[in-house]
C-alpha cells in the first residue's frame, strides 16, 4: 500500500511539475507578445475575457494570467473591472484545457518527446528551446495523467481507501472543502481538477465526490491569486477580492444544487471522469455568463468592503542578521535574502510608475518615493553588512561573493533612483506643462515599459533561483532592449517628421523617458552577470580584437 501511494504521489508531482513546465516556457518565450496581446484584447470586458481565456490555455495556468491582469490593473494599463474580466476569462480558458488534456493521444506521446527533446537540446534560438520545453510538458501532462490512472486502480481495492470514499459519498460538503484544500496545497486548479477527474475516471471515488471535489477546486484556484495578491497594490487586491467573491458564491450555488440531488450528471458525460471536467467548464462559464455584465458592480463593492488603509510598513524589517556574521555562509545567505527584498521592491515601484504619465498622482508619486528611500537604507546597511563580513576571515570564493552583493546592490539601488528620480520627475514636468503624448509614442513607451517589467520579473526569478538559463536569457535580454529602444526613437523621429503636433510637445520627454528606461533594464541585468560569468556565457568584451599591433589592416 506504501509503495502504491509513493507512485500516486510522484505521478501527482509529475503532473505538477509538467503543467509548471509549460508555463515557464511560454513566460520564457512570449510573454512580452504575450502581454501586448492581452492589452490589445482588453478594449473592453468581452474582448479582455476572451483574452484571458486564450491566455490561460496557452500558459496553462489562470493564476499566471491574474497576476498580468493584476500587474496591467496596478499600472492603469486597465481599469479593475476590465481586469476582472480578464481572471474571469482566463479560469474558463483554464477549464477548456482540462477538456483538451485528457483526450486520448497516447500513440503520439513518443512522437512529442521525442520533437520537444530535440528541439530543446538542438535549438539555435532561445525561442526554440522553449517551445521543445512547452512540447515536453504536454508530453509530460498526458504521461502522468497515465500514471495517476496506473496507481489508482489497485488503490480503490484497499478497504479502507474504500471505507473512506464511502465517507465522501455522504459528506459532500468535507469533500468540497477538502477540494479547495488540496487545490491550494497543489497551487494549481487545472492540475487539481485532472487529478479528481482521473481518481473519477478510475473508480476510486464516485461521480458526486469528485463533482463535490471539483466543486471546491474552484473555490481553492480563486484562493491562490488573493493569498499571493494581498499585499500587493489596491487596485490588484480588488481583482482578486472580486474573483474570490464571485467564484466562492457561484461554487456555493453549485455545491446546493449537487446537495438537492436534482442535477443528473450521467448527461455530461460517459464517464465519471469525463462528467466533471464537464461540470468545471459548466461552472465556469456560467459564472462568465453571470458575472461579467457586473464586473463594475463587484469591483465597486469590493473597493467598499476592502479598507482603505493598509497597515504602516515597518522600516527596521531586514534580513540582514548580525549574528550570523560568525558564520560566513549564512551571512552572505543574508545579504542574498536581503537583495531579494530590494528587488522586490524595485519591482514594486517599477510597475506603477507609468501610470503617472497617463494621470498625474502625487500620492502615488510619494509612495514610490517613500519606497525608493527604503531601498537606499537596504543599499546603505547591506554594504556596511559586508564589509563586516570581509573583516572577518573568510576564503576567497566567499570573498568574491560578498563584490558580487555589493555591485547587484548598488545596480538595484541604481535602477530605483532612475524610477523614483527620472521617471517621476518627467511625468511631474508631463503634468505640470499640460502635455501627453501621441497616441502612437505612448502605446510605444508603453509596450517598452512591459518589456522592462518583464525582465524585473526574471531578474527577481534569477536572484531567487540562481537559474544558469535565466541568467543567460537576461543578459541576452540587455542586448535586445538596446536594439528595441533604437527602433522606437526612430519611430518617434519619423513622428516628428510627419509634424504631429503632440509628438513635437513632448520630444524630449519621450526620448528620455525610452533612454531611462533603458537604463533601468540595463541595472536590473546586471543581477544575472555573477552566473552568466560562472557558466562562461559572458564575453569579456564586445569589442572587436584588432587585427595587428597598432590597429592597422
């Protein structure tokens, strides 16, 4: 019996760590297409949850689509209705994928591993590579979904994996507790729902156990954004605060109905299995239908019922423990910790910025301010940190750690000041003088500061991780932003040509705002040049080495 739940489990962890697979390769390779998409598709609450429905299937997860949904929201990219839309869309898109997930195509699965490994190892673009990732992971998805089936089968024959299913058959209302547990323990509702629908599939719980369970991944998957999104902006806490709502009053009309009794659901399926993912993709259209012509009125009541004072932040938190100085490894895994906190606070103050171009906040802009002046005290206090640490005797390889700290220290530091000093003072002159820019230049400077976003992302996953490929992809990333920023002062140069009349207005501050952008990205780089150095990714220069002593041919 240990050994049959050891194989439920890997094929559990498998499944998780497949859907998790696809996601990273499609972040990796198109997430800023990806994020433009989204923007273009959210003129409005039907075309924004359409989009986030095509979102979620792609990246195979409605989490990582409100947390962009989130991100567009704390920037004013979108209003909090528009994004609510948007979550809303993306858990029925995640729903569809459930469908297309256990469709039988095991004859295939050799085929797919055998393109995603090729085109993974062989690649000679990043794209590529990812795109062999995201082959492998629906690979992988089908293959542990066979497992799960595999170990479940000689499992429901147990007496008391019987006895406690039988439980469940009258306790429906454990049952979808149990589910939005389990679903929030697995951080994934597809994988969450896929699981339930193979136990159902196999017999080892009834039809109305698993609905019940599936039922209650719902509740759970809406859950996971509002644990993740609770201290983060006001206006993504109202996103997520209006999901929960929504989600957690439509799973309860639906755990009524189950519970009256008057629900067949042998018409929704030939199978157990199959009756489920139907009754998932049920609820979540039916909330969509629901919900989204008053995705105005929840945001409302959520902004009513969220308050509106979040706790003061206390200025002496730090990771930086002065105990551990005796112990070099634990001090620099301080040290390390503490980058993390000034990256995630840079980010923080990143993301909102460009909302004062669009509408002139000066709480905001205090804010981001305040925020910056914490970032220069975790600067100030990591570098006296490690030089305390240097006086003591540590070896060389640590020794080099603690110049590495301080440069990514002083490079976030660096990008913090071009956010909270260049980027707010352009938006206060933008303000002050009364100007905006073209459609066109700000729908550019726009899409540019995604990109910045995006890449503050993974600098954040690099200093999290230390992952060599993600390093890789954010230096290569510096490169490809030069070149972008080049491209969009010729765009706004030909603006100019054309003689519209905003653009000639605000030249100066656009070309300055794309160039501190710029420069932002090229700080937050800086955080994978440690790694990159160590796995020999990083040249030593990109000049040109001379043909002959002197310069001459």
């Amino acid at each position: 019996m240990i050994v049959l739940a050891a194989h439920l489990a890997a094929a559990v962890a498998l499944l998780l760590w497949s859907t998790r697979l696809i996601r990273t390769g499609v972040e990796r390779a198109f997430m800023p297409e990806l994020k433009v998409g989204l923007k273009r598709l959210s003129g409005n609450a039907l075309s924004a949850a359409a989009g986030g429905s095509l979102a979620a299937m792609v990246m195979q997860s409605a989490t990582a689509a409100a947390l962009i949904s989130a991100g567009f929201a704390v920037s004013g990219m979108l209003a909090p209705h528009t994004a609510l839309a948007l979550v809303l869309g993306a858990e029925l898109g995640s729903a569809l994928m459930t469908r297309v997930l256990i469709l039988p195509v095991d004859t295939v699965l050799p085929f797919a591993l055998l393109i995603g490994v090729t085109a993974f190892f062989k690649a000679n673009t990043r794209k590529t590579k990812q795109v062999g990732r995201i082959i492998i992971g629906l690979a992988l998805v089908f293959i542990s979904l066979g497992m799960i089936r595999a170990a479940t089968a000689p499992i429901g024959e147990n007496a008391i994996i019987q006895s406690i299913a039988a439980y469940f058959r009258d306790d429906l209302i454990s049952a979808y507790v149990l589910g939005a547990v389990l679903t929030w323990a697995m951080h994934s509702s597809l994988a969450a729902v896929l699981t339930f629908a193979t136990f159902a599939a196999s017999g080892l719980i009834a039809a109305p156990v698993a609905a019940a369970l599936v039922i209650g991944a719902n509740l759970g998957g809406a859950v996971i954004p509002f644990a993740l999104l609770w201290s983060a902006e006001r206006p993504a806490r109202l996103i997520v605060l209006g999901n929960l709502a929504a989600r957690g009053t439509m799973t309860i009309v639906f755990l009524g109905i189950l519970l009256s009794g008057t629900v067949d659901l042998t018409l929704m399926g030939a199978n157990a299995g199959a009756q489920v993912i139907a009754l998932h993709i049920l609820l979540n259209g039916t909330l969509l239908l629901v919900a989204l012509p008053f995705v105005g009125m929840i945001t409302r009541i959520a902004d009513v019922a969220l308050p509106r004072h979040s706790a003061p932040e206390t200025d002496s938190l730090t990771a930086l423990d002065p105990d551990a100085l005796d112990h070099a490894p634990l001090a620099l895994a301080c040290a390390q910790r503490e980058l993390l906190r000034m990256s995630e606070t840079v980010q923080a103050i990143l993301v909102p910025v460009m909302n004062l171009f669009r509408n002139w906040d000066p709480e905001q802009a205090r804010v981001i301010e305040r925020r910056e002046d914490e970032i220069d005290r975790m600067h100030f206090e990591t570098k006296i940190y490690v030089s305390r640490l240097r006086e003591t005797n540590i070896h060389p390889s640590q020794d080099k750690k603690t110049l590495e700290i301080v440069a990514m220290a002083n490079s976030l530091e660096e990008a913090a000041d071009r956010i909270a000093v260049n980027l707010v003072a352009l938006a206060k002159k933008m303000s002050d003088e009364a100007i905006t820019f073209s459609d066109e230049g700000l729908a550019d400077i726009e899409h540019f500061h995604d990109q910045i976003v995006t890449n503050g992302q993974l600098a954040l996953s690099v200093l999290t991780t230390g992952d060599a490929e993600a390093a890789r992809q954010l230096v290569a990333e510096k490169d490809r932003i030069r070149i972008e920023e080049q491209k969009l002062q010729e765009r706004h140069l030909k603006r100019l040509q054309r003689g519209a009349t905003a653009s000639i207005e605000t030249t100066n501050i656009h070309q300055e705002t794309l160039r501190v952008l710029k420069q932002i990205n090229a700080a937050l780089t800086y955080v994978a040049y440690p790694i990159a150095e160590e796995t020999g990714d990083l040249l030593e220069s990109r000049l040109a080495r001379p043909r002959s002593v002197g310069g001459s041919a």
